[in-house]
C-alpha cells in the first residue's frame, strides 16, 4: 500500500530498489562503510548512497566496480527472474576463505 499522494512504484522501479538494498547488505557483509567504499570507487559518498538507496545509475559496469570493490570473497550473482520469486542476493561472501 502506498502513502496517500503517493504513487505505485514500477516494477523496475522495484527492481531498482531490491538492487540498492542487496548492495548496501554486501556492503555491509564487507564490513564497509559508504565512505570507505567510495573511496575506493573513487566516487562520492552521495553516489554510494544513491545507488544503495535507489538503485540509481547502475550498470553492468557500475555493478562489476561495486562488488569487485568490496574485496576478497565477494563475486557476482545476476539472475534474471519474475518479480514473485524469492529474491536472492547480488553480491555474498563466497565460501572459500
């Protein structure tokens, strides 16, 4: 349900926001903060949190320098599914040490 005024986010809208949300939790796994990552993106902090908050300006490029990164363990998990499956992360800690 939407607030009053509000409209219904898109579906990539959606999309776009379940993204930033993985993000910030790999992020987060990482032990990072939206500072530390930035500078080792070389971005700014507000380009992290836009991303992380509404799933702006990424691409397939942006996505690989994200993860990559957030260092050692982490890869890339992009999977094309319908919006009502269980979403799974984009980015974890891989099992190898």
């Amino acid at each position: 349900m939407t607030k009053k005024g509000q409209r219904k986010a898109t579906p990539e809208e959606a999309a776009a926001k379940a993204l930033g949300r993985q993000l910030l939790e790999a992020r987060q796994a990482a032990g990072l903060t939206q500072q530390d990552l930035a500078k080792r993106l070389g971005v700014s902090q507000s380009w992290i949190v836009r991303i992380e908050k509404h799933g702006i300006d990424v691409t397939l490029a942006t996505l690989r320098r994200y993860v990559k990164a957030l260092g050692e363990g982490f890869e890339r998990v992009v999977e094309v599914r319908r919006p009502e499956q269980q979403k799974e992360p984009i980015a974890y800690p891989s099992a190898s040490p």
